[in-house]
DNA sequence: TATTCCATCCCCCATTTTAGGTATTGATAC
DNA sequence: GTATCAATACCTAAAATGGGGGATGGAATA
C-alpha cells in the first residue's frame, strides 16, 4: 500500500477517541483525519475530506451510529463503517450490519487487533463474532432457501410450463415456446391449478415464485 | 452443560483424523463417537449415532465435504456441521456455507481455538473469517436491497391494486378489497401495465415480484 | 396383461381479462 | 384560473382464460 488509508472517527468518549487518534497516527498505515463526538454534523464532517474509511461508535448522543451508517453509505458509499461498540450487543450491531456497515469490533479489542480489523475491512473483509456472522447466515438462508415445496408433484412438464407462466408467457407463447399446441399447455396448467390449489394464472405465478417451487 | 457434545469426523488424512479423535475425547466438554475418512457411507455412519456436531473435511476422495453438508442437512437438519480445511479457499467455504454449513476453521488452527469454534457452533454462534463473512454480507445484500425499481413512477393506488394482484386477486376481489368498482380497478389495471410495459397480470406479478415492487 | 400415469390434442361454453375509448371530481401546480 | 394528474367510473368489442368434458399413444408398473 503506497499511502496511508484515511479514517474519520466519531465517538462520543473523549479519552477513547482521542487515544484512538493517536493509535492511528501512530500506526504505518493510517492517518486519522478527523474526529468527532457525534454525527449531527455527519455530512459537513465528511465533506472533501477523502476519507476511505469511518470508526463509528453505536452509542451517541443524538444520531445513533445506525443511523450515521445509513446516511453515510447512501452519500458516500465508498465509505467502509466500522462499527466500535462497548457492550457485544447482537441485535445493533446486526442492524448497524444491515445499515451497510463493514464489520464491527468491540471497543475493548487490544491496539493490535484494532488495526487488524481495520486491515481486513480494507482488504474487503468484514470482521464480525460468530454469533453475529451466524444472525447474518440465518437471515440469508432465510431469504435464498429452497424450502423443499416440491411437495406439490408437478409432473417435469408441468414445472415446465408454471416456469414460463412465472416470466409473464401467455399459452400462445408457451406452445410455441415448447413446441406443443396450446391446448396442451391449458391441460397442463389445469393440472398446474389443480395441484396448486389455485384458480388463475396470476395465483400460481404468486404462489410459484413466493415458495420458489419453478 | 450437562453431558458431552457428541461430534463425528470425516477426514482423510489418517494422521489428523486421529489427533482430533484424540483432542476431543481429552476435552470436558465433546467426545468423538465416529471418525471416517470419507463420506461414502455416510448415512450409515451417522444413523443411530445422536451425532450433534460433525467436524468435516472439504477435499476427501468420492463425496466432497460440500456435498455431504447438504446430505447431512437435509438427513440430520439438527446437526451442525462445522468445516475444517487447509486453505482459506473463500470459493469452497463459501459454498458449504450455502449448502448449510455452521463456520468453519482452519486445519493450522491451534487445539484451543479449534475447541473455541466448536463452542461457538454449540452456543449457536459461526465462526468464519472476514472475507468469508464479507461475502456472505455481500450475497445477503444483493437478495435483501430493494433494487430502487421505484423507478415505475406507480402511484399510491396502482401499487396497492399491484399488491393486491400479486397476492392472486382477481378484478372482483380487489374492487371489493379496496371498496371501488371493477372498471376503476381495470383503468388501474391498464395504467400498471402501460407503466411496467407489460400486456398480462402473469407478465405484471413476475416483475413485481422478482423486480420487488410491491 | 391390465392398470396407471404422463403428455399430447380436441370440443364447448361461460367468464374474465385486455384494449380502445370517454368523463367527472378534487387536489396540486403553475 | 387554467392545466395537470390521480382516482373514480362507464361503454363496447375482441381476445384470453377457466372449467367441464373426452380421446389417444406410450411408458412404466403391478
């Protein structure tokens, strides 16, 4: 790396932020180019200040660090947040996550690993403790998942026919498609219906693509 | 903890295989109760085992360590797998996280860390590094954001009535739904469609759906 | 061999949806 | 004070869809 990273910090602790300051502008890699004790001025305190990478402290007076988090990724969202917290609290620190956050570290983590964090952040990492790492898992699971509902027993053809329903075909355009007549394609999506339990076109393709069964 | 955690391990290399054997049953805490160098039988070497945890191997001869997780997870789906491999290899890991993995750890991680990530495992944690996490924050984001598609310019109304229509409501039922008549529904209906350039309510549910408009 | 299941096609008929319009009201903007 | 737009509603006609049948050949299965 040729030159020193920028990093802004906001934390209301004057001891800690300033000790963190220090750290930084002690460090080969770093340089601390600002410092704050809130975000009330987030925007003005960013502003041309080329700044790559923020240490934001969750609890603040006024805006939380969520909040700044936010705001920050949607300005500048070049920007790394790394959150720094006192307690591990899952729940915030999850949604500093969601917020865009990088990653997050507790505030009682030793000199050496507060810079080790931030080199992982800059090398695209995202510090995190398991249990968070697994609140994050569990939530993307959640969302990408096949929940197993094949449980319909859509003949191949019929899986077919329901995946091409699902991309806004009409039964003209799925013969043609599957090369079969278009009354054969309404005898498959009459057994579609059936199976389903549904009674339109509009139904299953809901039905299809909320529970994932194309 | 009451009793023992229960972990089997799928390991090629004979050596480790039987040091971890070995670490464990010294532990207060775990006690191996299978240990095999590869997964080709691994329904049968896991029935009737209460296997709890299972240490696994991503680079064995026949059945990958990727693929036996989902086996497992799908089998056993109480069973947390946790994988172990020699290089920080984020394209594999990062697959048996997708395939239902817990964490992972490293084969150059020390015994106390390796006994570290099994509790974090069992106290519902997942233990990963950075860059793994980053990728699974990344993944977790591209299917979570709203992809800004407000960009149909759908008022107020046409987005309720799209609601409604992806919830597989015919005219009827959303007039009623919404307390106005049909043929306000259908010059809804009309606009939605001129608005997503579409010509059909299957066309206009796929890309409210998949486009996340609603 | 008989039976069952799948994929294919056809018919009829009622209902629903789509595609053109037009029109009124109220609110907001210029 | 006029223009614009959202929301409301109606009309007509054409097109698509849904629900009820029935029929055939082939493959797999009992």
């Amino acid at each position: 790396m040729d030159k020193k990273q920028t990093v802004v910090i906001f934390e209301d602790n004057r001891h800690l932020r300033e000790s963190l300051e220090f750290l930084l502008n002690l460090s080969e890699d770093y340089k601390c180019v600002g410092a704050y004790p809130n975000c009330n001025q987030l925007a003005e305190n960013l502003k041309g200040k080329d700044c790559q990478l923020c240490l934001m402290d969750i609890e603040m007076p006024g805006m939380s660090g969520i909040e700044a988090t936010k705001i920050i990724k949607h300005l500048f969202p070049h920007i790394n947040v790394l959150i720094q917290t006192v307690f591990s609290d899952d729940d915030s620190i999850f949604q500093a996550i969601c917020a865009g956050a990088s990653g997050y570290i507790l505030k009682t983590t030793s000199p050496e690993e507060y810079i080790e964090a931030l080199k992982d952040v800059q090398s695209g990492g995202a510090p995190m403790t398991p249990s968070i790492a697994r609140r994050v898992l569990q939530l993307f699971k959640v969302s990408v998942q096949i929940p197993t509902n094949e449980e319909y027993n859509l003949t191949e053809k019929e899986k077919l026919v329901l995946q091409q329903l699902t991309e806004g075909k009409s039964y003209k355009m799925i013969a043609s498609e599957l090369s079969i007549s278009t009354e054969t394609v309404k005898t498959h999506i009459k057994n579609i219906y059936a199976k389903l339990h549904v009674h339109s076109s509009t139904e299953a393709v809901a039905k299809a693509l909320q529970e994932r069964i194309i």
